[in-house]
C-alpha cells in the first residue's frame, strides 16, 4: 500500500524535480558541491574570493597574497537544518511556511541523493529536536519525508533559540560538508555568531521562508494578532494608513537587519516566499551559487 511519504516524494518528484532537470539540465549536482578537505596546491589570490582560502604564512613569506587549493571531495554530505518552531505553522496549510520547508526539504534531499551523496537532517524546535544522520538513497529519503510531516502538536515553548538550532548543526556536521539551513529566522540568541562560526567549517546556504503577509499585511480591518511562539495577543486596526506605515517600516528595519547578519556571516543567503513556485525558488538559487563560484 502506498504511504503518506511516499504519496509526497512522488508528487514532488513528478512536479518540482522533473520540471527542474529540464530547466538545469543536471546544473543543480554541481553548483553546490561543498569544499574538500585535502590541500591540493597554492596560486597567487584574485579579488573577490573567498579570504578564508588565503594561506598568510605563504603570503608574508611572498609578500604576495596566495591561496590554499583543495582537491573536491567525491561524495557530498548535506545536511538539512529544518526549523520546525511554532512561528513556521504562519498561513493556510497549503501555503504556510511549514508546507514549504517541506517540499523544500524533501527536494533537495532526493536531488543530493540521486547522484549517490549522503543526506542528514536536524528537525528542530525548542522542547524537542531529532537528528537523521547522512545516508542515501530514495529509502533514506521517504524515512527524512515522514519524520519532517509527522505531526508535531507540541510546538512552543517561546521564542525560538536560533542559536542553540545552529549549535546541534556544527555538533553534529563534523565531516566538512554543505549545510542548509531552512527557516523564517525569527528568534532569539545570537544566531548571526553561530552561523559565522558555522561558516568557516562548511558551505553554508541559508534559506529563509517567509510568508505574504509578514512581509505586507492587507487590510482586514480590526484583526486579533497571535504571536505563534509567545501566545501574546494585540488587537490591531489593519486599515489604519498610520498604523499599515508604521509596520511596513518595521518589516524593512527586520529584512535589512536580517540581510545584514547574514552578509557578516559569509553565508549565501535566500529568502524564498511560502506562495512562491518551488522550481522558480530553487533555479534562483542554482543560478545564484554559479555566479557566486565564478
């Protein structure tokens, strides 16, 4: 009998990934490939790269910057760091946030894993969290789809520790490897240190999945605000031109700051909406790790 997970792995295989071999013809296995971790040679550096690379004894002995050089591993280890927090319930089912960690979750473990590379997972939120380790193969992936949409009814507990999320990851990633990190990132902790600390050891994509209306709320007249992870309750006035103002800068305070943090950390950093076609999401960001690369 065919099961829940393996209802969804079809769906997105026959929806997403199909739709996606044809527009990337197979780019998506090697614009994420990670960083190898046997020194190869040295080269003098080029502007614009990566000046972690940058071997400083070499250069003061050259007086001319030059960069270590590493041979890319064969097989790829992913890891998928999901939050699961109570404010990643936001929107209608259909298009709320967690829907799309879903889907993205399950994608991009089943396109790692057809070209043989291993995929693990931290399911994360502040009373209980669970950590898959690295496997391959379509068995693998329909275990990862059935832990990431079982039903958690126990979410809460406050604000979400970001930074303790973050933390379990570099604990648990110790081969060098590739790590996404899939959340609306709303928080608490010093999520921007770890991930900067998270960085120098792997290829680190943060993926950010917001919903609509936390980025332009409509106008609905008088509406009861809940905060998802605190439960505190305000009684807002949405048609009110001041009030609708005074958000929309708040909202562009919170996307800069956001923006901010992340350039600091030296991650490659997307912001994916829940509303937003999953294959136009992921070729954005194919597109954007090859630019990066070169």
């Amino acid at each position: 009998m065919t099961t829940a997970p393996d209802r969804l792995l079809r769906q997105l295989e026959w929806r997403v990934l199909r739709r996606l071999d044809g527009r990337l013809q197979g780019a998506y296995r090697t614009a994420f490939r990670g960083t190898g971790i046997d020194f190869d040679s040295l080269r003098e550096y080029a502007p614009d790269e990566d000046v972690r690379h940058i071997d400083w004894n070499v250069t003061a002995r050259l007086d001319q910057p030059h960069v270590r050089q590493y041979t890319e591993d064969r097989e790829l280890t992913a890891w998928l760091v999901l939050d699961q927090s109570a404010s990643m319930r936001f929107g209608e089912t259909a298009q709320g946030k967690d829907s799309m960690v879903t889907d993205l979750a399950v994608c991009l473990a089943r396109l790692f894993t057809r070209g043989g590379n291993r995929v693990g997972a931290i399911l994360y939120d502040n009373r209980r969290h669970q950590v898959v380790p690295p496997r391959t193969g379509r068995d693998h992936v329909l275990r990862l789809t059935d832990l990431v949409t079982a039903p958690t009814p126990d979410r809460g507990g406050g604000s979400t520790d970001l930074a303790a999320m973050i933390r379990l990851a570099a604990s648990n990633a110790r081969r060098r490897g590739l790590v996404f990190v899939i959340s609306d990132f709303i928080g608490e902790g010093d999520w921007a240190g770890e991930l900067t600390r998270l960085a120098l050891r792997h290829e680190v994509v943060a993926i950010r999945v917001v919903h609509p209306v936390e980025l332009e709320l409509p106008d609905l007249g008088l509406v009861l605000v809940e905060d998802a992870e605190t439960g505190e309750q305000v009684l807002a006035d949405t048609g009110d031109p001041l009030f609708r103002e005074r958000l929309r800068a708040e909202v562009a305070v919170r996307e800069s700051t956001v923006d901010e943090a992340m350039a600091r950390a030296g991650v490659a950093a997307h912001r994916v909406r829940s509303d937003e076609d999953l294959v136009e999401a992921l070729v954005e960001m194919v597109r954007r790790a090859r630019r990066g690369r070169r």
